[in-house]
C-alpha cells in the first residue's frame, strides 16, 4: 500500500487537510483551484478533512434526492448519521458525517479524474455542504469586488462589460455569516471575470 499524508490548504476561511498519496504535489499534480492556499505541514487545525476510501463507492441504498449542479447530476442520501453523495456521471462517491468535517471520497476505478479526486464538481458540493453547517448559504449570483467590500446581485445577470472592479465573479457563491459582516465567497467554479 502506497504511503499518504495529510496536506493543509485554506479557502475561504475553511481550514483543510487533505490526504495526498507520497510523490503527489496536490499544487502541480492536482491542478486545485487558485483560492486554495497551502499551509504549512505542521498545520493540525482543520475545519474539514479529506481522505481517500475505495469502499465509499459501493454504498448500499437508493437516493432520497437527485439534482444538476453545473452540468453534473448528483445524487444524496444518508447511511445511518452519514450522508452520502454521488456523481452519476463518473461515479465518484462522498460520505460525510452529519458535520460535514471528516469526509471519504470513494472514486471507482472507471473514473477519469485525474487531475485531482475532489476535481469539479466535488470540491464545489463538499465545500457547500460544510459552509452550510457554519451558518452560510450558497446563492446562484454574481458579485464585484472592491476594497474589501462585495456588491452581490442574485441570479446570473452579471456585470456591465468594462466594469473598473478589483474582480468580478459569476456563478456560486458562499455567504458565511463572520464577527463583523458577512464573507463573500466564490466557489473554485465560479469564474472570474
């Protein structure tokens, strides 16, 4: 069996680890999003973990919900206090616990992802999930930034082209409740324009 360690990231405020097999370099091999940023190897604290289980793909019991999240159609449902989400297409598999803070992917050996097993959508529905448990909520919407402060429409209507902002994002976006204010978070799907 292949050694593995746990690599610490940041996005969002959320404090990751994530199991990455020896010899991978999630930040080259993985091609993870820009907004996740690498902590130091010595970074224990974490608000989600995620490791790897083969078994997860073979979890028993017909979904309770099915939906389309950006083109992907995922199915959920729950193994005693676990939950559980499936992508139809590829057939990647997560259980969580009711928490959402220690996450299993299960990835069959049919599936091509290759550059990284939480590649899009899942590190969309794994962060979404755990955001949720903190208080946020995701919103379908577009957003512009500048000088720390979000301008925030609901819906996919965007922007006028040529706009002077810092960043302009389109798509999902988190909104977690913080001390002072509220954190405007894109997903590592959400484009930037």
């Amino acid at each position: 069996m292949r050694r593995r360690e746990m690599r610490g990231f940041e996005w969002a405020g959320l404090r990751l680890r994530i199991e990455v097999p020896h010899g991978v370099e999630p930040e080259r091999d993985w091609q993870l999003p820009p907004a996740f940023v690498a902590l130091p190897d010595d970074s224990q604290e974490c608000d989600l973990q995620i490791t790897f289980d083969p078994r997860c793909d073979a979890i028993a019991g017909a979904a309770e919900t099915t939906w389309l999240h950006e083109g992907e159609i995922v199915e959920a449902g729950r193994v005693g206090p676990d939950r559980w989400l499936r992508l139809v297409g590829d057939g990647r598999t997560v259980v969580a616990d009711p928490d959402f803070r220690q996450v299993h992917v299960g990835i069959p050996t049919t599936a091509s992802c290759a550059t990284s097993p939480i590649a899009h959508p899942l590190a969309d529905l794994i962060l979404i999930h755990r955001a949720l448990e903190q208080g946020a909520i995701a919103l379908r919407a577009s957003a512009s930034l500048r000088d720390g402060s979000a301008l925030v429409l609901l819906g996919d209507s965007g922007f006028p082209v040529g706009s002077d902002d810092a960043a302009l994002w389109q798509g999902w976006l988190l909104l977690r409740p913080e001390a002072v204010g509220v954190r405007v978070s894109p997903l590592p799907s959400t484009r930037c324009m």
